[in-house]
C-alpha cells in the first residue's frame, strides 16, 4: 500500500509542474504537507480513504491540465480483468492461442467469413469473394 502511495504522490508532483509557477510551489507545499501530516497513520480505512482523496486529486489535475508540448503520458492504457481476485493485464484470446500453438486453418476460415459477412453488412457476399479457401 505504501508504495502505491508514493507513485501516486509522485505522479501529482509531476502534474503540478504543467501549473503555472506560482500556484505550482504552493499547491506542491499543500501536498507535502498532506503525506508528511499522514505518513504515521495506522488505520488501513483511514489510508485508504486518504489515497483516494489522493486519486481524486490526481484525476483533476489531468483533467484540468494540459501536457506540455514533447511530455508523455505515464499513464498505460490497456484492457484489465480480474482474475483471481486480482486485476491483471488481459490478453487477447488469439494472442493466448498463437502462444499456445492452438491456431488452426478452421479458426483462420471462420474469422474470414465472419469479417467478409460483416463488410457486407450482414448479408451473405457474393459468390465471388472468399473462395479462396
């Protein structure tokens, strides 16, 4: 928990710095002040609620805040499920079966026919089309 807050501290510094100067050093007192006045805090509801504030803060300051011309985005984005009980990258399940050695020519044919009948809007393509296979 303690080193999910300080990345999260972390990334509201970085943040702060596409403020402008001067609300920048006293937003980033503001903030310091905030962990170092928490930082002893031994009920887990309490730390979790303070992180969330925390989040929330985080949040804001994307929103509100524009990126500076060549600053990239920390942030990954990606597709998550939970697997047990932990949230976990997710892969595509035909990049699970290509590791897997689980491809074959039908799944191939399918996925063909499928995306030919969805260019056509649900109807049938002409004859001409797909018969390659």
């Amino acid at each position: 928990m303690r080193g999910n807050i300080l990345r999260s501290y972390r990334e509201l510094l970085t943040l702060l710095k596409r403020l402008p100067n001067d609300a920048q050093s006293a937003a980033g007192k503001e903030a310091k002040n905030e962990i170092l006045a928490h930082r002893l805090e031994t009920d887990s509801l309490k730390i979790t609620d303070l992180h969330k504030q925390l989040i929330a803060k985080i949040s804001f300051l994307r929103m509100t805040t524009t990126r500076r011309p060549g600053e990239r985005s920390r942030q990954a984005s990606g597709t998550f499920i939970l697997r047990g009980g932990d949230l976990v990258e997710a892969e595509s399940a035909s990049e699970q079966r290509a590791i897997d050695n689980q491809v074959n020519m039908s799944d191939f044919k399918q996925r063909h026919h499928t995306l030919l009948k969805r260019q056509h809007f649900g109807r049938e393509p002409p004859a001409s089309h797909g018969k390659l296979f």
